[in-house]
C-alpha cells in the first residue's frame, strides 16, 4: 500500500515543528526563516511546501519567485530552493512528490525553472534526483553564494558553493 503524503502550503502554526523536527536530527534551521518564509509567501515572492506523512511532517521545498542568482535573474527564472526532507522519510518519494509539486506551481506562469545544488558529498543524493529529473547545468559554471567563481580560484567546499541546473517545464 503507498504511503499517504499530503503536500500543502506551508502555515503559520509550522515554523516551530519544522525548526524542531530538524534540531531533532542536529541541524540548525531557525523558527525565524520560516516565519520569513510565510512573510515571503504572503508577499508573493516564495512559495513554500510542506510534506506531511499520515500527518507527520517529513519535509518541505520552496520557490523563490525572486532568486538572487545571476544567472536566474537575468533570464527570469524561479529557482526551487531549501528541499528538505527529514531522514526517517527518505527514499520513500516526499523529495519528488514535493519536486512535482513545486514544478506544476511555476509551470503555471512559466517554462522553465532553476535550481542549484551543492557539490559537496552531502548533495549526492540530491544531484543523482535531479539529473534523473532531467535537470541540466545551465552553462555559467560555478557560484559561492551567488558570485560567478572565476577559474583558477581556490573556494571552500561547502554549502556556498553550487551548480545552477535548469529544466524545461513547457515549451
């Protein structure tokens, strides 16, 4: 039998259960950035999903409809941002039921969205998901946070330092 997962918005009563359900695996993600990100969704300028499994939650994934990447501004792409899915609910289709979601959301008002990715091991998953997808790089190289890394730089592997992949919703 699949599981039940429910995709939804995410609600003011959240912040607090999505903040603690991390600390609870060790990973600082302030109540403050999903209060902004419910700010940011009233304003219009994210969305953000939320993943529920029989009623638990399991994750979340947001749309910035303004992303701060070069490369996405230029063109006017809407960067899938932030996916998230808490490891007890791993490998058990949240991270693509959210993709899927978060894809039909901007395929309503445009043909194409963005998405970065790290490139350090913690990402493998997360590259293997995308590539399967059909996400592909979008030529422009590297960034650390958000600045084009020009070659023969030394960088720091770490969170900052990202591929933008893009993929054709529509034509």
């Amino acid at each position: 039998m699949a599981e039940v997962i429910q995709i939804r918005s995410l609600n003011d009563a959240d912040p607090p259960i999505v903040s603690a359900a991390f600390e609870s695996i060790g990973s600082v993600k302030p109540v403050a950035t999903y209060e902004r990100y419910v700010a940011e969704e009233l304003a219009g300028t994210r969305t953000c999903l939320v993943a529920d499994v029989y009623g638990q939650f399991a994750g979340y994934v947001t749309v910035n409809w303004a992303p701060t990447y070069p490369g996405f501004v230029d063109l006017r792409i809407p960067e899938i941002q932030d996916l998230n899915v808490l490891p007890a609910f791993r490998r058990r289709g949240v991270a693509t039921r959210l993709l899927d979601r978060a894809e039909a959301e901007v395929a309503r008002r445009f043909s194409t969205v963005g998405i970065g990715v790290g490139l350090h091991p913690g990402y493998n998953d997360a590259q293997k998901l995308y590539g399967r997808r059909g996400y592909i790089p979008d030529g422009r190289g590297l960034t650390y946070r958000d600045r084009y890394v020009p070659e023969g730089t030394q960088v720091v592997v770490d969170d900052d330092l990202v591929l933008h992949l893009t993929r054709r919703l529509r034509p």
